[in-house]
C-alpha cells in the first residue's frame, strides 16, 4: 500500500512548538554558530537571502522530527512566529509552500546536516548521571533498527524493501545502527544504509565511534573475530553475549566462576593457536526471571575477575536493552507509532533520519539536565539477584552440552 489513504494531520488551535519543545532548546543544544560552520564546510551556505536560508533549513529540520504527523507548511509557520532572531535584526520570513520548502530542503541537501549530527551528538553522561557508569567505564550498546520510507519507485531504488512473511514489505526501508548510552538514551555514532545493506556491514561504520573508557555492550548476533578485534582496537572494553555452541576451550578457570579462553579467525588458527584473541567468558543463567533462556554464555575484553565480578557482569549485561526503550523513544514516541518517513528523495530521506535523531538528542539532553537537579535514576531494574553463575564440573569441558546440564553454582 501507499500513502494514499493516509490523511496529514494538523497542529491544534494555539499550539505551539514551544508547547512540547522550545526551539531555544534546540538552538541551545546546535548553537547557530555551528549551524553556519558546517554550512561553511559543506559549501551550503546561502549566497543570496532567500525565503529560507540555509541556516533556518536546517533547524527546520529538527522541528520537522517533532511534529511527524503535522505538515510541512503548518510546522514551518509554528516555528517561524517565535523565532524571528533566525533571519537577523529587522528581517521578515515568510512562510514558504509545500513547493518552496521542498526546494530549500533540496538545495540544502543531507551532508551538512549529518556533519553537524557527527560533530555534536556525542555522549553527555556526568560523573553525577545515575546508572550511566559501572566503575570507571561508561556504560554504551549497540543494536540496530529501520524506517518506513515512502511507497516511491526512487527510495526503493535507493533502500530496497525488505522481504515479508506474505511477499514483500509495505514499503521501503533504510537501516541505521546506533551506540547508545546507557544512562542518557542518547543515540550516537549513527550510521545509515539501505535495507539490502546488512546490520553487520553497517555496524563496522558505527565501531570507530567507540572509545577508550567506554564498554560496550551487544547481543551475539554482533559476535565473530573481525568484528570484536575491530571493536577492542578502538581502546572500549566489551561486554558481548556470544551464541551457546561457540567453540570456546575452556583454558584457566577463575574465582568467580568465569574463565579465560581464546578466540581465533579461522580452524586452522585455532588447530595451530595462532591469530588467537584473550577472552573471559561467563556461563549463567537467570533465576525467577520470566521468559528468561535456559543459558546466557558472555565473552568480554576485561581479563581481571577482580575488576569485574562474572554476577556483576552478567547482571549488568541485561542493561543492553536500554538501546531497545532509546530506539522505542526515536521511532514511536518521537517519529509516531505507523508514521512513514515523509521525504521522497533518497538525499531527504537521509536528511529527515539525521533530523529525528538530533531532535531525540536535544530532548534527551534537556531530560539528563532535570534528571541531574533531581538527583534521579529512570532505570531501577537489576537481575544481580537472579543471576546464578555456571562453574562447570569439568574445567577442560570447553562448550555448554546441549543437554544445558552443568549445574549452577
């Protein structure tokens, strides 16, 4: 199906962008010089005043991502009243039609606004930020997700629809992944491809973004030796849940219940032991928690037991589904719960999603500044009390039987 039989929905009588989010806190958190920086840097810059600079276009944008089920004309003008400051001293911007403002978003293009994406969202967690920190390291995941594009003939050329139970999707797609951070939602180190492009392609864009200071945390269909070596090389220590049958020989068994081992890139590495990688790896399951898997097998860069205790681990493994409630917040709170990107070009595609996620990010910073006065945590959720760590009888039994028979500690 397409677009057709959906009806464009308008903003209520007196309600103004500044009733949910002021444009100041946008403008706070993408200070104009910036904006007019990376313009500079793309070579976007308005030559002549136009109706709609590029300046104005871009924190249009943003706007845009907080009213996706307002049109376009009607989030312009809810903008353009309280914001003359944009157009300079004395100056009067009129608003543009569907027409005009589709230009102006096209002659802006994507890649200055993802420049000021790349340049300014980042982590924002303080020492202060409640359930952003285990230790010393900042607490970040990684996972993966899509948008609905338009039913258009030029976005499938450019996304590609992914296939479905009954044929093929409704509509297109466009992949991103993201890092999250733990304790502020904020979504970072975006990358975005067509839906043909794979997660794990992707994902190998989105690692350099990682650093040192920080571990990471990611479910186990991220997992194999190119992928964590890449990670580890970025100076971030790893917190990754690995699939039950992985090879994993069973080398020095440690206090806690967690041993060390060794991962390689090929058979034949693993026959000679060479190219092989140090691991640790925790074997655990969850007690009392419903749905939970028989076994939850971890592999991580921290070696020291004594820096990181295996049931400290594994409880905190289970944070990782903060990425799920951000991508949650960016996809039905922020976008609109069955709301369909509504750019119809590739390049405004790609402009919209950088513009949803700098819009999540400025709300998201503005929450972690009243989170921080209140002295407040969101997430109060922890499995430390049914974590049950698996010591195995048989040190040099490498792999959980498939039985699942090793007894719990």
């Amino acid at each position: 199906m397409g677009l057709m039989g959906r009806t464009v929905a308008g903003l209520a009588a007196g309600r103004r962008i500044t009733d949910f989010i002021g444009l100041g806190v946008i403008a706070k958190t993408f200070p104009i010089g910036k904006v007019h920086e990376v313009l500079a840097a793309s070579g976007k810059t308005s030559i002549r005043q136009r109706d709609l600079p590029a300046h104005v276009v871009v924190y249009y944008v943003i706007a845009l991502a907080l009213f996706m089920n307002a049109s376009c004309k009607e989030v312009l003008r809810c903008m353009l009243e309280g914001v003359q400051w944009l157009s300079g001293p004395g100056a009067a911007l009129k608003v543009a039609g569907k027409s005009g403002i589709s230009q102006a978003r096209t002659r802006l293009g994507f890649e200055a606004v993802q420049r000021l994406h790349d340049a300014m969202v980042q982590p924002i967690a303080t020492r202060g930020t409640k359930g952003a920190w285990f230790g010393a390291w900042r607490l970040v995941s990684l996972d993966g997700s899509t948008f609905d594009v338009a039913d258009d003939p030029a976005l499938e050329a450019a996304f590609g629809r992914p296939g479905a139970g009954h044929g093929e999707s409704a509509f297109p797609q466009v992949r991103f992944v993201s890092l999250v951070e733990n304790g502020t939602h904020v979504l970072f180190g975006t990358k975005m491809a067509g839906c043909t492009t794979s997660e794990i392609a992707l994902t190998k864009e989105v690692l350099p973004a990682l650093r040192q200071g920080m571990l990471c945390l990611a479910d186990r269909n991220f997992f194999g030796y190119a992928m964590w070596t890449q990670a580890s090389a970025t100076g971030a220590d790893l917190l990754w849940r690995i699939k039950q049958n992985a090879r994993l020989k069973d080398e020095q068994r440690l206090p806690d219940g967690s041993y060390l081992s060794h991962i390689y890139p090929s058979e034949t590495d693993r026959r000679r032991k060479t190219k092989g990688v140090a691991v640790r790896v925790i074997d655990y399951r969850l007690d009392g928690v419903e749905g939970a898997e028989p076994i939850y097998r971890l592999a991580t860069t921290v070696l020291d037991h004594a820096k990181a205790g295996a049931e400290d681990l594994a409880a905190l493994y289970h944070e990782r589904w903060e990425i799920e409630t951000a991508l949650g917040e960016l996809k039905t709170h922020l976008r609109g719960a069955k709301i369909v990107l509504r750019s119809k070009t590739p390049d405004l595609v790609r402009q919209e999603v950088f513009g949803l996620l700098m819009a999540h990010f400025a709300i998201r910073g503005l929450m972690h500044e009243a989170a921080l006065q209140a002295d407040e945590d969101p997430d109060r959720l922890s499995f430390l009390h049914a974590v049950r760590v698996i010591r195995r009888k048989l040190p040099a039994f490498g792999a959980i039987p498939p039985s699942a028979s090793s007894r719990p500690a």
